[in-house]
C-alpha cells in the first residue's frame, strides 16, 4: 500500500496557502519554510491560492480535500465554493479537518445532495483538551469536535477518524467515547519529523512524552489493545514500526506472507 496521504485517496486538493491553527507538528508548515514559501512568522495568515481560481474536473479514485490546511469557518468564503465545484463535478470528497462545529454543519446542511459523495474524516489524536492546547494551541477543542463528529453522524454522513499523530499513551480511551459515532474507520499513526531543537527548555516534558508514546513499548500495548476492533486501521509509521504487513486492518497478510496482525519479534 502506498504510504502517506496516498493511503487515504490517490488524488488531493488544497485552495488554501497557510493555516490559522498553526498546530507544532504541522508537516506542510515545515515543508513551506524548508523551500521558502512561508515563515515560521507568517504560516498562520491564510490566503486563497492559484489553484483555487482554476477549473476543477473530475478526478478517478476521489479526492481528499484540504491536505495543507483547514476549513476555519471564517474562510467558508474561499473553500466552500471550491469543495461544491469538486463535487458537482461527481467526485468522491474525503474531508479531512480539525473540525469546528460551525464548518460541520455549514457542510451538512449546504451539501446534503452529495451525501453519498462525501466522507468526513475528523482529526483528533486526544481526549485531553490540556494536550490539544499545546500541540493544537489555535484549533477546536476536543468537545468541539466530538459534538462536529455527532453532528455528522447524525445527519447521515459517512464519517471516519484520525488518530495520525497519536498524542495520547491510550487512544481507547478516546475511541471508546466516539465509537458508535464513527461509520468508517479508524487510522493510528505516529508523531513524524519532531526533533529536540523545536521545543524549547521549558518544553521538555512534552518532547519526551511524544518520544515515550512513539516508542515501540508503547505502540506494541497500543497495538494489542486495539487489534480486534475491525474498524482500526495502522498508518505506514507504525505498520513499519511493528514490521506490519503493506495492507491494513485485522487477517491482511504480510509482505512475507506472514500474519500481519502479529507484530515481528525484535532480532536478538
């Protein structure tokens, strides 16, 4: 299975350049200071961009929409156009976000015509709004997006979670409270590229707490307590982690022909 964004849908979309949530880990905010598209001052400040003024068509496979930033109520002006376009053109849309309950159900009752071709795909890697506030510090609040998460469900949208990064030591404590809520699946993944010199002194615990929660220990207990649920699936980072197999989810086979439901016992 290819690995990253790929995993969920071949094909992407953004209408957007920056993100107000301006979350710590944020891999396009990184890429865009890497090859000097923004600031580390500036990703915050978002703006409509070029792709956002040309035609969209219809896209084989579906669409996942935004990949680069979010869908902040206060822009529904820039991607509610778009993300209707991407639609009327009859392609599948997996809405990825941090949800704010007002955007949810600007959606829900805007688009309910293109139910069947839209899943939602909420992000939240933690029960703890104390966590949320420091990786997230500019997003939702957690019960603001379980109650966004309810609101979908309810209206009869496909909805599916994220737990990529994990940013708790027991994701179930999180999936046991949304469950009955989530129609689809549920990915795990690890924390990517975080590196000692991005936190600062006073810091420390959190860096190291991220280290302790990606550590192998860790995602083999994350591992075994989840596995049964038919709804988890495993990100690339902890199917290579645990030396997985390519495919996903319980009884897929291995890349050895192996049971990739059973983790490899590191080498002696």
């Amino acid at each position: 299975m290819t690995p990253g964004t790929k995993e969920w849908a071949p094909n992407n979309e953004n209408c957007c350049d920056g993100c107000e949530y301006d979350c710590r880990y944020c891999y396009a905010k990184k890429s865009a200071i890497q090859y000097g598209r923004h600031t580390k001052e500036d990703w915050h400040i978002m703006k409509p961009n070029a792709r956002s003024k040309r035609p969209v068509q219809y896209r084989e496979g579906g669409i996942m929409f935004p990949t680069t930033h979010d869908l902040q109520y206060e822009h529904h002006d820039w991607w509610m156009p778009f993300l209707t376009v991407l639609l009327e053109k009859g392609n599948n849309v997996l809405i990825v976000t941090k949800p704010s309950i007002k955007s949810v159900e600007l959606i829900t009752n805007n688009l309910e015509r293109f139910k069947d071709q839209i899943e939602f795909r909420f992000t939240i890697g933690t029960y703890n709004d104390e966590t949320r506030q420091f990786w997230e510090p500019h997003a939702p609040t957690i019960r603001e997006r379980i109650l966004a998460l309810q609101d979908a469900h309810w209206n009869g949208f496909k909805t599916s979670l994220s737990m990529e990064p994990l940013l708790d030591f027991k994701p179930s404590r999180l999936i046991n409270q949304i469950d009955e809520y989530v129609t689809g699946t549920i990915w795990i993944g690890l924390m990517n590229h975080m590196k000692r010199s991005d936190f600062a002194e006073n810091e420390e615990y959190w860096y190291t707490r991220i280290l302790m929660i990606n550590g192998i220990n860790n995602i083999r207990l994350v591992y075994e307590e989840n596995k049964s649920n038919p709804k988890i699936r495993w990100k690339d980072s902890i199917r290579d982690l645990l030396k997985l197999g390519a495919m996903t989810g319980p009884g897929a086979a291995s890349r050895d022909g192996g049971d990739a439901t059973k983790p490899e016992e590191d080498g002696n």
